[in-house]
C-alpha cells in the first residue's frame, strides 16, 4: 500500500478440479476421495485431527469423489460472482485522503 492508489487483491477463479487438494487422514476411507477444506476438516465435515491436503488434486467428476464433498464444492463454486471469474478480476480503490 501507500501511494494514491493500491489494489485490493481476491484471489482469482479457479475451476472446481483445481481449486481442492484430495484430504489424507489415517481415518479416511481409502476407496473414498475427499476434498480436504480447511482447519483439519473436509468439504463435507469429516474432521480427523492429522490431517492434511495431499499433493493430489480432489478431482470432483471422479467416480469416488464423495458425493457430500461435491455439493459442498458446487455450493462455493456457484457464490463466486461470474463477473469475478477473469484473470483480471481486481478492485482498485482510492485513498482516502487522511487514511493511514
């Protein structure tokens, strides 16, 4: 910041296959892929205290893609506003004079 402008940063769009990694808990079923959210929980709410995001993306279209993750994943994707998908998708706003 500083300046007479600077620039409100979002994070940019990106498509459901590439915006989760698959969860990896010891308590997870293996023959099940889970979408690993935030705060040790997955999208659909399984909560286990070791775990982590893979280095696997959680592929939502894959047959063993759980079912809860996915419409949670489809819940989120819907609420990014379709104007904010670009690449270009920022807000620049001017400094109030006064404001530190």
């Amino acid at each position: 910041m500083g300046g007479e402008w600077f620039e409100i940063a979002r994070p940019s769009y990106l498509p459901m296959e590439m915006r989760w990694e698959r969860a990896a808990a010891d308590g997870l079923p293996a023959d099940v892929s889970h979408a690993f959210g935030i705060f040790d929980m997955t999208l659909c709410g399984i909560q286990e205290d070791d775990m982590s995001p893979s280095d696997c993306w959680w592929l939502p279209e894959r047959e063993n893609a759980c079912g809860a993750c996915r419409e949670a994943a489809l819940v989120i994707d819907e609420r990014w506003p379709q104007a904010m998908r670009g690449e270009e998708a920022r807000v620049s706003v001017a400094r109030r004079p006064g404001a530190r």
